[in-house]
C-alpha cells in the first residue's frame, strides 16, 4: 500500500515542480491505486490552484481510481490531536498527520512523499515510516 502524500500529487501534476520528473517516474511504477486523505487533497487542490494548475486534477484521479480515500478524521480525531501536539515543534500539519496515522492504521504501507519530515516523524511513537522520496 503507498500513502500519497501532497508534495507528490502536486509534482506530479505540476510540470513546473522541481520534483515533477521524480514523481511522474515513481506514479508509472504504480500500480494499485494510491491511498490519501482528505487534508491532503485539500492542500493539493490549493497549491494546484494557487499555481494556475486545474484544481479538479485530484478529483479526476479519485473518479479514475488512481487515488482512494478512506480516513475518516472524526473517528481519528484523537491520534491526530496526539500527533499535532507531539510534533508542533516542526510544525506538522493536518495533511502530515493524517499521513502519519495513515501509515500507523497500516503498517505496511510506505509514503510517499517530498516532505523531509517524514524523517523525523514516528509511527507509533518510535517506528521509522517508510517512504519514497526524491535523493
């Protein structure tokens, strides 16, 4: 299972992204529909918008079962808190919390992201989280 973190979705979507190759090379190897969250969506509509990128492009890959959602984040709502607070220092955002908890729920699954924080960031307060993400 592989987590689609913002950072990505955008580059990929995004020709002028400095990450835009990395990312269309990683989504050709692909090949089970990627999983995300809501936040993430959000942050990746805005950022696609705000660069004059068609902010319906995620939906689109929603309609053509290239991206699933499926985190509820009221029911999540306490472990996000808990992430929140245990990293404001970085700071993490709702998007990297989400992620986060995302890969707690499913402990095989890696992220992909741009984000070096997922670095630092622990699942399940000790655990490395796998990822993909450019060199």
């Amino acid at each position: 299972m592989i987590i689609a973190d913002t950072g990505p979705l955008v580059a990929y979507l995004d020709r002028s992204d400095q990450h835009h190759a990395w990312a269309k090379q990683v989504m050709d190897t692909f090949t089970e529909p990627l999983h995300t969250c809501d936040a993430v969506l959000a942050e990746a509509t805005f950022l696609l918008q705000r660069g004059g990128i068609a902010a319906g492009l995620p939906m689109q890959m929603i309609e053509r079962g290239v991206l699933q959602t499926g985190f509820d984040t009221g029911t999540e709502a306490h472990a996000l808190r808990t992430l929140l607070e245990r990293y404001g220092d970085v700071p993490m955002s709702l998007a990297d919390a989400c992620v986060v908890r995302m890969s707690e729920l499913h402990a095989r699954a890696k992220v992909w992201t741009t984000d070096s924080d997922f670095i630092i960031y622990r699942r399940n307060r000790r655990g490395l989280i796998p990822h993909i993400m450019p060199h």
